[in-house]
C-alpha cells in the first residue's frame, strides 16, 4: 500500500504536516507522499479529495465543519465537537482529535495538571481541545474569546472552566489559539502574572516568533510557539493511522 496523506484548511501553504508525513512513512518503512491542500469549506470537493487519500490532517477553519461528516469519531472529538485527524476505512470516515493530547506533551514537565490555573484565549476548534484536556487534567481553565456565544457554550462544557470577559491574576498556563491574520490585531495578553514557573504558549509556528509572545514575555512569562504541540499532535495522529509509534526526535529532525 502507498499512503496518499495531506492537510487540508486554509491557509496551509506554510504547514509542516507534509513534511512530518513523510518523516513518518520513512521511519515506519512505508511507501506514500503527502501534500498540503488549501480548502476553505466542505463542500462537494470534499467527497473528492476523501476518495483520492487515505488520511489527512485538518486545521482550521475546517476542524468543526468536519465531526458531522464523519462516520465515526472518538470520545474526545465527540466531546469537543473537532477533529484534527481522518482516516478513510472499508469506506469510512473516522475522525480523530489529538490536539488536546499534542498540547499537553508539548508542555512537559509545564504541563497542567490538578490545581493549575490555565488561561485560553479563543474557542474554535484547537480552543476547545485545548480546554477539554486540561479540564481533565483537573486544571482550573479561564476562557477569554471575542465570541461570547462560543465562548460560554465552551465553558458550560465543563465544571471547572469558567467564561471571563478579561482574566485576572496568577496563571501557570496562557494558550493564544486566536488565528494570524494579517492587518489585525490579535487577542491581547490579559492582565495577568505567571506562577513561578508561567508558561505562554502561541499555538501558530508561522511566524515562530509573535508579537503576542513578546507581550508575555515582558510580563514575566516564558514563552513557546505551536511547533512542539504541532509534533506531538502528530505523533499521537500517526500511532493512530500507522499502528506504530514515531520517536519526537525523528519528527524534529524532519524540521531542521
């Protein structure tokens, strides 16, 4: 079998899922070529691109348009009403999300667990996942987005998230989910301070470094980009198609 892999959303001219798909086919000793797809909306170019791969990667703004088209998805994109990952079998679709997980490896020996305080800014599809995970983590989650009705539709969600129309006080944990666009000013970093060891988290890679990242880290916090949490999301997606575990350092070389 040769893999036919690609992401799909807009923008992905600057993605690099194709690049991790390729690192993963050759790690796992498997045939297949990906390639990045600019798709805006499902529509009926979407049963053809379906029909000519076996699974693909999807980013925004595609990730919510997709769990209703999907044959079968698991707990946590039932959940969070997203998928980030589809693979195509016996004539199915089954959808996946493993942002949630990627976010939380991503962070380490950061990463959130019971009593932390994390601050997301955003409720789209990567926001929600986001929020799901660390909720479950037992982390005490504020949410801050310019979409109230999302907003407090995501939070009632879950008893430990809280919808806020601007966050206060100490946080061990900020996650910027709000999209790059150009000529427009992103979400703004709160009045906040970090907790001893306060992480700020831009989920985009591209750029690598934002202005928003700049904010935090005058104010104290340390900062990272999406690129690990984008590694460690396709490392969970790739255990799922592939049936076989892809080592972070393989992923990373692929970046290089």
């Amino acid at each position: 079998m040769s893999w036919r892999l690609a992401v799909i959303g807009n923008p992905v001219a600057h993605s690099l899922s194709p690049r991790l798909h390729a690192a993963a086919l050759a790690y796992v000793g498997l045939d297949g070529e990906s390639q990045a797809l600019e798709v805006d909306s499902i529509d009926d170019n979407f049963e053809a691109i379906v029909a000519s791969h076996d699974a693909l990667s999807v980013t925004m703004p595609l990730k919510e348009q997709l769990v209703d088209r999907c044959d079968d998805v698991d707990e946590i994109a039932r959940r969070t009403g997203s998928v980030n990952s589809l693979l195509m079998r016996g004539g199915r679709l089954l959808g996946r999300s493993t942002d949630g997980a990627g976010f939380l490896d991503a962070l380490g020996e950061n990463r959130p667990g019971e009593g932390s305080r994390v601050l997301v800014l955003g409720s789209g599809g990567s926001a929600k996942a986001i929020v799901d995970a660390c909720s479950h983590a037992g982390s005490r989650v504020d949410i801050v987005s310019r979409n109230a009705t999302t907003r407090d539709a995501l939070a009632a969600r879950y008893p430990n998230a809280t919808a806020v129309s601007e966050a206060r006080g100490t946080f061990d944990v900020v996650v910027n989910t709000t999209p790059v666009r150009e000529g427009e000013t992103r979400a703004d970093c709160p009045a906040i301070v970090p907790s001893a060891n306060g992480v700020a988290v831009d989920i985009v890679y591209s750029p690598a470094r934002t202005s928003w990242m700049d904010e935090c880290e005058r104010g104290g916090f340390r900062t990272m980009n999406g690129v690990m949490m984008l590694v460690h999301q396709a490392r969970h997606q790739f255990r799922w198609w592939f049936d076989d575990d892809v080592p972070v350092a393989a992923l990373m070389k692929a970046l290089d």
